[in-house]
C-alpha cells in the first residue's frame, strides 16, 4: 500500500492477474479511489490476460502438471475473472484508469507492477507455481537501465491489450 500512496503519476499492473494478486492490492486500490476523489488522480493502467483465451489455458496445463489437485478444468480463467471483475468493480467510474487483457504470451514473461520511479518485478519461470516466484524491488537510478526496459515492456504489452469488459450479469 505504500507503494500506492506514493505514486503521483503512474500505478501500472502488467500481470498474468489472478484473484490472489487482486486481493493482494485490493486495499491499495482504495487509495485510488480516494486520490482521485480529492483531486489527486493517478494514471492507472491494469493489463491481466484474457480468462476466456488460449494463453490461460497453456499457463493453466504449465501449472496443473506441476500440482496435478491446482484445481478443475478451468480454474485459473475463473480465478483471472474474478481478479478482473474485483479491480473493475474497485475502480468503476474513476478517470484515467483502465483495464486491457491480452493473449500476447510476453505477459508470462515478466509480472510488473509500477508506482512511479519504483517497481516490483518477478519472472515467471518454467516449472514454477506463480506463487513460488521470486520477486525484485527495483528503484529508477539512471535512464536506460533495466527500469527503463521493464516500463519499455509495460508499454509494449499494453499496446496488445483490448479493454476488458466483464460479463453481463443476469437479474
């Protein structure tokens, strides 16, 4: 949450989003909503991978071979969904956000998630459950740098994103 309050500018999520990360951040998302409620709005850009392609369900199989009980047949698009649907109902009408998903399978290559000048980064790696990953901390200290390149990566898959639009509910 921190990490949310002190972003002035941009909050960036370019992740494979689940409803662990969701959760993990639905808090801070609340100092979204307040910022922009005051005046003090921060971009935000939020790009998961789409639930109903082809891309969950190779990351479904990588992670079902590993621990064959992950769950049933469709279990991390539905585990996306409600990810996406959490942060779109959290930040429903606030301006400048926004939320993409893509099939592009960069996404599987590097989770980002920026505030500003810092960021939290983690690979995903072959035979790794998304949980078991390694994370980085990593501050902006020069132009160029593997800051740059990652925001670089951000921008790049954010170009392949479409708008994500939940599911019609039925009364």
């Amino acid at each position: 949450e921190e990490l949310v309050r002190g972003a002035e500018a941009h909050f960036d999520i370019c992740s494979a989003i689940h409803q662990h990360v969701a959760r993990m951040v639905k808090d801070s998302l609340s100092v979204i909503r307040a910022r922009a409620e005051i005046g003090q709005p921060v971009q935000v850009r939020i790009l998961g991978v789409d639930p109903d392609g082809d891309l969950i369900q190779w990351r479904e199989q990588e992670e079902s071979t590993l621990d064959p009980t992950a769950g049933p047949p469709g279990w991390m698009a539905d585990l996306s969904r409600r990810g996406l649907d959490l942060w779109t109902a959290e930040l429903a009408g606030i301006n400048g956000v926004e939320i993409r998903v893509t099939n592009d399978r960069s996404l599987y290559s590097n989770a980002v998630f920026r505030f500003d000048d810092r960021m939290i980064t983690y690979p995903y790696t072959k035979a790794s459950r998304t949980l078991d990953l390694p994370f980085a901390l990593l501050a902006r200290a020069d132009v160029g740098g593997i800051f740059d390149s990652l925001t670089g990566h951000i921008d790049r898959m954010w170009e392949t994103g479409v708008p994500y639009e939940p599911p019609a509910t039925t009364t």
